[in-house]
C-alpha cells in the first residue's frame, strides 16, 4: 500500500475514493507542517505550498509530488531534480474562472467601471463620455497556455483582434496571430490591451521591464494574472503615473499580500484583486477530479497527466 500525505481534507467520500485506489492516506493541516516520524515513508504528496515550513528531504521515500496550483515556484525545484522526484501541477484546473476573470476587467478597463462605483456610491449623476468599446481593438497574450486560451474562447464574441507570444511563434488555436519571444516588441507596438499569461521561471523574471513598457503604446491597458514577479513593478507604477499605461488589472503582485504603503492602492486607474482571479465554485470539484486520476494512474503505472518539464519550469 502506497502512503499519501494530503494537506487539504476533499471530504470524506472524495478521501474514501482515494483509499480504494489503495493508499494509505494521512491528512495534515498545511499551515505550519512540519516533518513527523509518521512521514517517513511518505511516497506521494498532494499539497499547495507547506515547503517553508515542511522538510521534504527527510521524507526519503517521497516520489511524487502534485500540486494544486498551476505555478511551480514555491517548490524546491532544485532538490526535487536532484531526488528525480515527479511534479505535476494543476494546469487548466483554473483556466475557466481566471478567463472570465480577464473578460471581465478588459470590460471594466474599457467601461471605466471604477468611476462609476464611485459616482454610484457618492449618488453622482454624471456621463463619462470618455468610455470606449473592445470591438475592433488588438488584445495582446504574453503566453498561450490555457488562461489565454480559456479567455480567447470568451472574447470571440467581441470582434477582437487577438495576439499570442510564445517561445517559437507557433500558431495556437483561438489566435489571430503568434509571435515567438524574439518578436515580442513587434507584438506590443500593436496592442490595445496587454494580457500577462505567462509561467514564472528565472527566464521570465521581469520580462515585462522598462522596454517592454517602451515598446507599447500610449494610452495601453495592461493585465497581469500570471505572477507579480514577471512583471518589474517599480516601471509598472512609473507607467502608470505617466498615463503611458491608461489602466490596469492586477491579481498578482511582486509581494503578497500587497502592502499597505504600496502606490497601487491609491492609483484610480487600478483594479486590485488579491489573487483571486482562480476562485470559483468549481475549483475543488476540477482539482480532485485531476487528482483522483493521476492517483489512478500512479497506482497502475501509467504516465501522469501535466508532468511538470523541470528545465523548462511548467
């Protein structure tokens, strides 16, 4: 019987069906956990992000690892190549909402929807003629995974232009157009709205940096909903002031939570979620159902679904 430690409880009839499979299951709270004896011969863990606190390398039976968001950069990915310990993440498991998430603020960013809650809560009957519509305009994706694509389905309807940048420029599905990462600039200076989709690896480290920002056009609105750190926020804000970036959505930030001191706050012109973009009501119910798989399959020796590719880091 193979052990599993969980760090999330899916309920008894959904852990149930992970003992037929036959494990043997412990479920312990993440925040906090640290390494037990009663670990020791751990092979499979299901967890978010216990590694600042839990200490893997004591688990030496430890040969699977699944986590239940789509980044990897809260695991030890150094030790777990080292170990040859297989990844798997949650690609796709929160592709759904996070689409809607973008929608909904490209919407809210051409609308000026900000203004209006204000006037609304200040009783204020006042016309915006400054209000544009997305028909016609060029959105552009920084990656092409399954947040981008998910939001390309939803935003056909519109009669949009849409754009993706990827490593080699191939062409994906729900695209008009694709650029490699060497034609980035050439994309930028074309985009109406920019989308961040991308993963976070040490490449992609403040790759939206001074000359991205550059490269852009006056007025652009930008959207991050990878991770903070792709982005270089000290030029975002700088952007931001200078009304080269007319407007922004933000659920990621380079620290979080975000501080209370940070300008964001305070900037009209900037919609904050506190990466929040994933949740839904369905979040559970997709993120068991790639779980109970990939234990099916690792119990029967098949190949597990979104092997993480180390090198690449997604």
């Amino acid at each position: 019987m193979k052990k599993a430690l969980f760090t999330y409880d899916y309920g008894k009839e959904k852990m149930n069906l992970i003992k037929e499979l036959g494990y043997d299951v412990i479920i312990k709270e993440e925040k906090g956990l640290v390494y037990s004896e009663e670990l020791k011969d751990v092979e499979v863990l299901v967890c978010y992000d216990p590694f600042s606190t839990l200490d893997i390398t004591k688990m030496e039976k430890l040969k699977w690892i699944q986590l239940s968001s789509i980044g990897i950069d809260q695991a030890p990915i150094d030790y777990i190549k080292e170990k040859g310990i297989i990844l798997t993440n949650n690609k796709g498991g929160y592709s759904i909402p996070i689409g809607e998430w973008i929608v909904m603020n490209i919407l809210q960013l051409a609308k000026n929807s900000i203004k209006f809650f204000e006037k609304q809560k200040n009783k204020m009957w006042k016309i915006d003629t400054s209000i544009i519509e997305i028909y016609g305009k060029t959105i552009g994706f920084i990656g092409t995974g399954t947040l981008a694509i998910e939001a390309t389905k939803r935003l056909k309807g519109f009669g949009v232009n849409i754009l993706g940048l990827n490593s080699n420029g191939r062409n994906v599905e729900g695209f008009n157009k694709c650029y490699s990462k060497d034609e980035m600039d050439d994309m930028l200076r074309l985009c109406d709205f920019v989308v961040v989709t991308i993963p976070y690896t040490k490449e992609t480290h403040h790759l939206i940096n001074k000359e991205r920002f550059d490269a852009m056009k006056d007025g652009v609105y930008f959207i991050n909903v990878a991770r903070g750190s792709v982005v270089d926020e000290v030029e975002l804000i700088k952007n931001l002031k200078s009304g080269k970036i007319k407007g922004a959505a933000l659920d990621v930030f380079e620290e979080e939570p975000l501080k209370e001191d940070n300008p964001l706050w305070n900037m009209e012109n900037v919609y904050i979620t506190p990466h929040n973009s994933w949740v839904s009501e369905m979040r559970n119910e997709r993120r068991f159902k790639l779980i109970y798989e990939n234990m099916k399959k690792y119990v029967e020796g098949e190949k597990l679904l979104n092997i993480v590719d180390l090198q690449k880091g997604y």
